[in-house]
C-alpha cells in the first residue's frame, strides 16, 4: 500500500511539472499562494499602439495598468519605477481630437521573508518571469471630447518601464433613481466591492459626496480592434489583494539620531510602555502630546523608561543636548499595538520589539539658475502647487549652526517681464526632516565608504521646513518653468478635480484634539496630487532628484509639534447692522488647578456644594460671582449663597435670573447656591481639581433666508480664517449655510505666488450638536428641558487667502433655516479699540 501511493505520488508530481508553462520557472518561493482572481490584459506597446471603440453612451474610460520588470531576486517594496502611456481620442469621422499623456509611478509589492506573509504578491504573470508592480488606475472623461462616440489609441511611453499592460473599461452613468435603487439592491459584499478601488474606509463611513460617486457609473470592459496575435497581444494576469504597507517606513537598520538640532516622533495611541536605549551620560529631553518636555540624564544602564496611562493619540518627541547620538525605542510585546501606522516592529530581546520613527520618502527636485524644472499642466488646470524647502550647507561651523536658509524661487510661462513669478522666502530648519538616508549606527562605515570611493553625495544633510506656494495658471499656459537658487529644492502638486476631500489612510484615521493634525501622513485619495516634471527623465539623468525624508507625527495646525504654544491671532467679528443677540455657553474642559479663562464659567447645581477656586489677584481676585435662572415654582422665595458652610448673599426672587456677589479670601472653597429649584447656576471661578465648564459666546441671529455680512479689511499677503459656530436652538440637526465673498467677484492677484486658495462662495454644512454642544442663556426653557435638549453647535470655516487682492472683504451668509450664529476671524488679531470678551454685567442676565 504505501508503494502504491508512493507511485501515485511521483505520477502526480511529474503530471504538475509537464504541465506548467515550459517558459515560466516555478515561483521562487515555496509558499508561493494561489491567485485570487484572474484577468487578461493588454500590452500597451510604444512601437505598436492598441486601438479602443469608444461608445457615445459612456461618459469615461477607467485604463487600469500593471508595468512589468525583468525578473529579479531582489524584492525592494520601497523602490518606484515610473512608467506612463498615451491616449490619443479619434471622433466618428477619424480626425485625431486631443492627446493626453499619462505619466505614473508605482512600486512592487513582495514578500520574500519567512513568515506568514511568505510568497505574497500583488499580481504576477500566468506565463513568464517578468515581477508585476502593483496598478495604478487612470480616468479618462471622453464625454466632452467624444459626444458621438469614436476611438481612443493607447500607447506606451519608452520611459523608466517601457513594458505596461492595460485593461480598459468603459464608464456608463445612472441616473439619481437609478443610484437610488442600486444602493437599495447592494448587500454587505457588494458594498465592499463598490468602493474597494476608491477608498479603504467601507461603504457606510464615506462622506455622503463621495458614496454618490461611487454609485454614481458602472464599468464594463471595452475591447481592443482587430486580431489578437496581429493588431494586439494579450497576457493573463493572477491578481491577489496584498500590498505591501505604503509608503513602508524607511530604513531598516534599528534606531534614530537625535540632537540638539534633529529630533524624533513616535506616534502612539492609549496606554503604553516603552525603554528608550541611549549612551549612559547623555542628556535627552521627551514630550508627549503637547506636555512640558522632561529632561533626564541616561544612568549607566543607558535605559529610560517612560510610561504613560494616556489614551488619546500622540506623539513622543525625543532630542537631546549636544552633538548627535543614537537612541532605540523598544515596546513590550504587550504593546506592539500602541504605534500608530503601518510599520513593522523588529525582534529584539526577550518578549520585546524594537520600534522606529514612521520615515515617509518624498521626491524632491534640485532647482538651479539657469536650467529650469518645467512643469507641464493639463488644459484648464487653474492652479500649480509648489512645496519648497533648501538643503541647508554642510560647511557651517558647528558652534554657530544655520538656523534658517534663504532662496529664490522664480516661475516663467513667457519672454515678457509680467509673464513670471518671483519668491523669496527664508525657511527655517527642520527639527525632524533631512535629505538623503537619515543616519543611523551604520552612517560612520557608509561615509568612510563614500569617501574611499571619492563620491561627493552626503548621505545625510539637514532640510528646512516647507514653504508651500500656488501660482494661478494664465489661460492657455500649458508648460511653466521653475528656477532657482541651486539650494532650493520643489515638490510639484496640481488639484485632482476628482476628488472632493481628503482622506488618511487607515491606521491614520484616529480622532485628535481640537487643532490638532497629522503631519505627513500618508492618505487614501487627496485633493492636490503629485505630478512629474515634463523633463523628469533629464533631471534623473543629471542627478537632480533628491529623497527627502519626512517623519509622521502630530502637531498643532499651523506649525510646531503638538507640545507648542504657537497659536495664529484671533479676533471676534460683530456683523453689520443691528441683529438680534443672544449668549451660548459651550461645554468646554478644564484641568486641574488651571486658570479659568476670562469667559469661562462652572455651573452649579441646586445645594449641591462644589471646590472652586478663587483667585488672588487680577479681575476676579477674592471676589465670586454667581449669575442663577430660578425655577418658576421659586418665586417668592430666596436665592442664596453659601461658602464653606455660610451663608454670604441672598436675593429675593422677584424674578427668575439675577447675581449673587461675596468676598471670599482666596483659594479654595466650598460653594453652593440654594433656593432656585430645578434652575441653572454658573460661578465665575475655576472648579478647582478640574472638570466640565462653559465658555460663553456672543451670537446672532440668523433669520431663515435673510442674510448676515460681516466687514473688515485685509491686509496685503495676509491669508484668513472666518470660523463660524452655527447653533440650533434646542436640537441637534443637519444645517447649510450659503456665503458669498465680496458679491462672489472678489479681485484676485495674478502673476504671483499666494498660500492659500480662496473660493469665491459655496456652501458650508454638517451637523450641529454633541460633542458640540451647550446653552441658550436667553431661551425660555427649564433647566430640565435644556439638559435633556441642548442647543447644538457646529463650527464651519470660510479661507480668506492671500490670493486676493487686499482690501475691505463683505462676507455674506445665509441659511434656509433659522441659525444662531459667532464668528472669530483667525490670522488677524484684535484691533486696539476693542475690547476682551466681556464678563457678564447686570444687563446680561
């Protein structure tokens, strides 16, 4: 018996080798995994185009692409290669319309390590040894160029990768019933399917925009005129659904240096233990999610061991004193989790993983004088997105290091002295981002390497931090040349008019605190996309490509790590005319022992005492105040204030809100108010081991399609924030507010570079009420029934950018539905002749 299945055995094994493809070598790895799904493709040739019919029914071609690479034993999933092809539209009558070209980028993703993800793949060939990089899908809108239907002929573009293989797919619409109905028709799979190539975020957490988008087409696949094996050639393709994690962390030597000039991120989220390795002596200094930086002295252990019982997503932010030195971060494997992102933790000893910074690598271009980047932008493309940094100078002593670096970008689209744009700028240096490889233990054997081989490249040189620039495209500009100081270095991004918002990749999509953003990190669709220069293969070939290396964190928007106080000026705008006012205390934190604001409050409840502290000196020094609302049923009686026991105020209740004022000795006391039923009661002092206060808000009203302007004047280069907080009375509720920025027309710059693009007028919405939410002062509800329904806020912003013209800005706003409405204008501060927020006064109340 066993002969026998040793015999079937070997007949099997020889029947699987006579079988497989005589061209195509076995996998090269063992665990090579079965496809998933299975395609034929086009070969998109540049010597032999394929031709594509086009139907007048569609309003789109999907061309989904995979570029083939001659086989290698390397799998490098941070490598790019850069491909790209071109669609030529032919109309019924033959006549050649347009040509677009289509120039990509994309990586491999592979697996040759041992493990569970050994033999993974993206895609590979059926037949042939050639490695797949993973696809990349193109939308071509044919509606317009095409009403009647026609040709479209694709052909390869002998870049990077010449070898690209296509699969194209024809778009048909649905009707707003139609979309209705198909969502309607849609089970659990479905739904995943819909939205798999768009989005990692599943059906029912995409914006309302975006779902539409989705439901909005149906693809079938077109196919290429002509015989196969003459006018076209096919390839067949096995597909599975892994991907190497985008953009990897890069790197993979342990550990990070850090300085006095260079610091390090590690991004985490609720509870988590950590061992940072470090030279026994050396001084390092940590924050963590915007706390006071802890400075400490490694022992000769060289261990530090930091843990934190904090829950919310933050960042670690490590440096040190003096010169550059190596530090290593090390989890228990008990907390592999804690790091946000898609990094891979490395063994280390015992149960403990080694984990690094999350290094995301971005393509930069060298300017120089007189040899320009041209850019080349599609028809009708409004805007070109310019990132700027320098490479700071390795020369500068290093007792007086450069701080900042000056440089001169110019942009050109023709002969003529108006037809270009010039910026000077100073950057300063980047804490956190470098040129080149980040060094690490290895970086003194690579620079000795360099050296012995007399190569002038430094693996390793400090960047500044950006200075992002738009320049206006002038009307039928296609081609823009950059130039510049030899120092200066661009990241080139044109608006996808695709894509309405942007959304971060998964591991990314954690809530944060209010104003605080992630830096760097990678996202699943965006609104401004990178795109090649027009002579990338040229900068390529003269060494003008530089990989800068950027670290994902937190920080606060508009600059600094999450631990700074660098806050934008703000000032509180009252509309024009006289409309109706009212005050909104909105729920707010405070912490411990934390000086309460000057609009800031805490509410009591009816004899109930509470710790409030009073403060010694200033406004509200060893005074307190306490404005109340009565129950109905309490008039007639007296509302009265005790401290520590005593009473010290009392009023009669002749109407239902009114004050009650005492003289305490500063610090910390036991207050209660009696005497006012079910009411509401605020203290003008802080709760003294923290907890919920108010923060009160001047609002107006916003009648049902009657609008509200505001007025101020804008100064030159100055770019703006009009945030607006929109209330619904007693409700929590969906809410759209229209605006219009001077009548929708206003003067914009032209010839310049500007930060910040203002859109004209649209429609700000979204939802009012929890976490945003609080209370009416002036509504005429109980206590009860305000706790029960609070008053829902939303906040909404309106950019004012320096791409306007300065001068007085009207903004005009208006609702279908009644709204209360506060307005802060941001990047400007007070004017000398207004005042603070007001405390309450006798009138308030």
């Amino acid at each position: 018996m066993i002969i026998r299945w040793f015999i079937c055995a070997i007949l099997m094994v020889g029947w699987a080798l006579l079988l497989w493809p005589l061209n195509s070598p076995l996998p090269s790895s063992t665990r090579m995994l079965p496809a998933m799904d299975e395609i034929l493709a086009y070969r998109v040739d540049p010597d032999q185009p394929i031709t594509v019919k086009v139907p007048s029914s569609i309003d789109a071609l999907v061309v989904s692409t995979w570029a083939l690479l001659a086989h290698t034993n390397a799998c490098d999933g941070k490598a790019r290669y850069s491909y790209g092809f071109e669609a030529t539209f032919i109309d019924e009558n033959g006549k050649d319309v347009q040509t677009h070209r289509f120039e990509l980028e994309s990586r491999l993703s592979c697996d040759d390590k041992e493990g569970a993800t050994a033999g993974e793949y993206a895609a590979r060939v059926a037949e042939g040894d050639e490695m797949v990089l993973d696809p990349r899908t193109t939308t071509i809108t044919t509606g317009q160029l095409l009403p009647r239907g026609g040709l479209v002929r694709l052909r390869g573009l002998p870049i990077s990768v010449k070898d690209v293989l296509a699969r194209v797919e024809g778009r048909y619409r649905r009707g707003a019933y139609e979309q209705q109905f198909y969502e309607m028709s849609l089970d659990d799979q479905d739904r995943r399917r819909v939205v798999s190539d768009m989005t990692s975020l599943g059906f029912e957490d995409l914006p309302e925009t975006a779902r539409a988008r989705a439901l909005s087409g149906w693809d079938r696949r077109l196919d290429a005129s002509g015989l196969e094996g003459v006018d076209y050639s096919l390839r067949r393709l096995l597909l599975r659904n892994y991907r190497t994690p985008f953009p990897a962390a890069a790197g993979t030597v342990p550990g990070f240096t850090v300085g006095e000039r260079h610091a390090a991120a590690i991004n985490v989220m609720g509870p988590v233990e950590m061992d940072v390795i470090a030279p026994p002596g050396r001084t390092v200094q940590v924050s963590e999610g915007g706390t006071t930086a802890r400075i400490v002295t490694v022992g000769e252990n060289g261990l530090l061991h930091l843990s934190s019982d904090r829950k919310e997503p933050r960042s670690f932010i490590f440096d040190g004193k003096g010169d550059d030195f190596l530090l290593r971060f090390v989890l228990p494997e008990a907390f592999q989790r804690a790091q946000i992102g898609d990094l891979t933790a490395l063994p280390f000893e015992g149960n403990r993983l080694e984990v690094r910074p999350d290094v995301r690598v971005v393509k930069y271009l060298k300017l120089d004088p007189d040899r320009p980047v041209v850019a080349r932008v599609a028809p009708d493309q409004p805007f070109l997105g310019l990132l700027l940094r320098a490479e700071l100078p390795p020369d500068a002593p290093p007792d007086a290091p450069l701080e900042a670096m000056s440089g001169t970008v110019v942009a050109r689209w023709g002969p003529g002295p108006n037809e270009r744009a010039e910026l000077v700028q100073t950057l300063p240096r980047s804490r956190f981002e470098r040129w080149g490889r980040p060094r690490d233990a290895r970086a003194a054997d690579v620079d000795a390497d360099d050296a012995q081989k007399g190569s002038g490249d430094r693996m390793d040189a400090d960047a500044t931090d950006p200075r992002r620039a738009i320049l206006r495209v002038p009307n039928g500009v296609e081609k823009i040349e950059i130039i510049g100081d030899a120092h200066m270095r661009v990241h080139m991004r044109v608006l996808d008019p695709g894509v309405p918002e942007d959304i971060l990749r998964m591991p990314y999509q954690v809530e944060l605190k209010e104003r605080e953003i992630w830096r760097y990190a990678p996202f699943d669709i965006r609104t401004w996309t990178p795109i090649r220069a027009h002579n990338q293969d040229e900068l390529e070939r003269s060494g003008r490509i530089a990989d800068l290396y950027e670290q994902v964190r937190i920080e606060l928007r508009g600059g600094g790590q999450a631990s700074s106080d660098a806050t934008k000026p703000e000032r509180i705008l009252v509309p024009d005319g006289a409309p109706v006012r009212r005050r909104f205390l909105a729920k707010a934190e405070l912490a411990a022992k934390e000086l309460l604001p000057p609009d800031g409050w805490t509410a009591l409840v009816n004899e109930q005492p509470l710790k409030l502290g009073v403060a010694y000196g200033g406004a509200r020094g060893a005074r307190l105040k306490i404005v109340y609302r009565a129950h109905p049923s309490q008039l007639g009686g007296t509302a009265e204030l005790w401290i520590n026991g005593k009473r010290e105020a009392e009023q009669p209740l002749a109407t239902l809100a009114g004050a009650l004022r005492a003289n305490p000795k500063a610090g910390i006391h036991d207050v209660e108010i009696r005497g006012i039923g079910d009411g509401l009661a605020y203290a003008d002092a802080a709760p003294w081991e923290g907890g919920p206060i108010v923060r009160r808000r001047d609002v107006f009203e916003l009648p049902a399609k009657q609008p509200l302007t505001f007025t101020f004047r804008q100064r030159p280069n100055e770019s703006l924030t009009l945030v607006l907080f929109a209330i619904t009375e007693g409700s929590s509720r969906p809410f759209t507010i229209h605006y219009t920025i001077d009548g929708g027309k206003p003067r914009q710059r032209k010839g310049m570079f500007f930060r910040t693009i203002t859109a004209p007028s649209g429609d700000l919405g979204g939802r009012t009420g929890d976490p945003l939410s609080g209370l009416l002062w002036e509504a005429k509800r109980s206590a009860k029934e305000a706790r029960k329904n609070p008053d829902g806020m939303a906040r909404v912003k309106i950019p004012i950018g320096d791409d306007l013209e300065p001068g007085v800005r009207t903004i005009k706003i208006e609702s279908a539905d009644r709204l209360w409405i506060g307005a802060v204008l941001v990047g400007q501060a007070s004017l000398p002749s207004e005042l603070e927020p007001r405390l309450w006064s006798e009138d308030d109340l």
